[in-house]
C-alpha cells in the first residue's frame, strides 16, 4: 500500500485509510466478532490509519462503541502490527435520543478524551480531532482545552473536522493543527469549489478547504469519500462519468472515486467507511490506481 505524510507530523499513514462508523452505527452494524475482523482484514490489507470518535455509537447509553472496538481488535494483534496503526479520533459530539449534538465545553471535551484513552486502550491518542465547532463556546475555550491534553501526554496530534478557512485560521493560531477532516466527494465538492478569500457562507462552510490544507501543509481527510453510507454502493449508477471510468479501466466505481480523490493532492487520504472485508479489499487497490490527466479533467466537471 502507498503511504502518505499525514500533515507536517512526519507519520506516514497507508494512502486509504477506514472509517470505522458503519462498524457502530444503526442500520446493518455487524456483531462484534465480524466487526473485529473487518478491523483485522483491513490491517492485513495495508491500512495504518483508522478514524473513529466517541460519538459512532447508537446512543448515548454506549458512547465510545467503535472506539472499544478498534481498542480490542488492536489489543488482539502482535506488539509488532499493533505499533503500525495510527488511531484517529474526535470528540465534542452527544448523542442523546441519537440525536448527533454538540458538546465543546471544555469540561465534557476533558471527560471525554479520558474516556477515549480508556475505550482505546492507550495512554496518549495518536490524533484527536475537535468534531464539529459548538457555537455555545468559544473555539479558543474548547482548542484550549485540547492543548493542555496534549501538553499532559494524552494527545499526540489535534486535528479539526468541519472546519472553514476562517475557523482553521483562528485555530492555527492557538494550537498546532495538523489535520483537518471535512466531507469531501462526488456529491459532495465545496472544499474543491472556491479559493479561500470569499465572504464566508453559512455553517459548514468548507468551500476552500482543499487549497487551504496543501498551502498550510495540513493533512486532509474526506469523509463520506464514496457519498456516504447510503450511497456508496450506487456510485455506478448515480455518477456516469464514474460509471463509464470503472468499466473503461475493469475497476470498480469506488476504486475510481478514491484514485480521484487521492489525485486531488499529496496532503488527502480518504478514509472510506466500510463493514465488510469486500468493501475494504476492493477500497485499497484505489492506491494504485492512477488515473490519467484526461481522466482526471472528465471528473473534473461538475
Ligand atoms: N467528521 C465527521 O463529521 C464525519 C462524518 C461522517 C463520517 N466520518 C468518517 O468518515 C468515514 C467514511 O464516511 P462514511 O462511512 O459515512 O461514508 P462512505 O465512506 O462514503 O461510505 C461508506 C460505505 O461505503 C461502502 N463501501 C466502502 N468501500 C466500498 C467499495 N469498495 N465498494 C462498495 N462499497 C464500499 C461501505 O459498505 P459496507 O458497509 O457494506 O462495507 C460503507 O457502508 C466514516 O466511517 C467516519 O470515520 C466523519
């Protein structure tokens, strides 16, 4: 698998990552041994970077379910494989009657990353990322908050997630950001949009991003790469200029959307969500898919 620099840290991670949220969320999530061998199948086939965050759960009565998951599948491998996986995850999102609120006090952002070295199993997290700007606080309150975890050991790198140009500003300016996970896919194209400079729209407002990230040297994460779970599967009948690269090239429509992806700059590594071991043997050969400059221009268009 090829690898790439997570930001300015000097980590190399595997090119596709796993998004580990179908593992713990509504819908078809798998029972926890198949859930652990998903986790397992995607370390055999190269992966090295795993997001999750507190909130993939169903509810708040089992907050911090995917991250107990990666924690024992982790647990269950040799010193030696465990070493090479890089785990990201986030706080400042609830999920009170499932709902996904947001919670950037920095008591519940220090409850909660204790919690998620717990649920993980470590003593320091390799990235924690803010979730999502809670606008009942002051970003310098909860990045405050997360600097001083870092300082106490517990954190390694912070990240952010769904963050615009001017809050990535704001935030450079208090603590050392080295990621930043936004949505980013076919259905889904404001970080490519726009350069940064345009009057800010309405939250989330991530138009820009992309620029932003390869000029400051952040690594950028999309999330939802294959239009989210919902979508993923139908890529092949809903994008036709996808439809027709996949079966020009005898590949599948999620391998082109990552190769797509992955061409958009050195700085993004999709970390498409996956439950099972298929979805994931297939998601990884994208890394060695490069797709040609005509290629690339018939995706360009919107
Ligand atoms: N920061 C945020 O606010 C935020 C929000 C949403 C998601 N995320 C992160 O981003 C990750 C990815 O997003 P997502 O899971 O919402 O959506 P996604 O990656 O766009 O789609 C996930 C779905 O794609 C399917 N899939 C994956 N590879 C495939 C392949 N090669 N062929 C066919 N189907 C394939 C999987 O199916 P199977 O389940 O059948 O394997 C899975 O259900 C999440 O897991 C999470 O870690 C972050």
């Amino acid at each position: 698998m090829h690898t790439r620099v997570l930001g300015k840290t000097g980590v190399m991670v595997s090119a596709i990552g796993l998004g580990a949220m179908p593992l713990s969320v509504p819908d078809n999530r798998p029972a926890e041994d198949q859930a652990i061998e998903v986790i397992h199948h995607a370390i055999a086939c190269g992966i090295t970077l795993i997001d999750t965050a507190d909130a993939y759960c169903l509810d708040d009565t089992e907050t911090g379910h995917n991250e107990r998951l990666i924690g024992k599948a982790l647990r269950q491998l040799p010193a030696s494989r465990r070493d090479k996986v890089f785990v990201a995850t986030k706080g400042g999102l609830i999920r009170p009657q499932r709902r996904w609120d947001r919670d950037g006090s920095p008591r519940h952002l220090r409850a909660a990353c204790e919690a998620s070295l717990q649920a993980l199993g470590v003593d320091c997290i390799d990235l924690y990322q803010y979730h999502r700007i809670d606008p009942a606080v002051p970003l310098s309150e909860s990045l405050g908050c997360l600097k001083e975890l870092q300082q106490q050991g517990k954190i390694r790198f912070l990240g952010v997630s769904n963050f615009g140009t001017a809050d990535l500003d704001a935030a450079r300016n208090m603590a050392d950001i080295v990621s930043v996970q936004n949505e980013y896919s076919r259905r889904h194209r404001l970080p490519e949009l726009v350069p940064p400079g345009q009057p800010p729209r309405p939250e989330p407002d991530t138009i820009g991003t992309l620029a932003y990230t390869r000029k400051h040297q952040l690594a950028f994460l999309p999330w939802s790469p294959l239009n989210g779970i919902g979508q993923a599967k139908s890529l092949g009948t809903t994008d036709a200029v996808v439809a027709g690269l996949a079966a020009a090239r005898g590949v599948s429509p999620q391998q082109v959307v990552l190769a797509w992806l992955l061409a958009q700059g050195p700085q993004v590594i999709p970390i498409p969500g996956a439950s099972r071991k298929s979805s994931i043997s297939d998601s990884v050969k994208a890394a060695d898919l490069k797709l040609t400059a005509a290629e690339l221009s018939a995706l360009a268009k919107i």
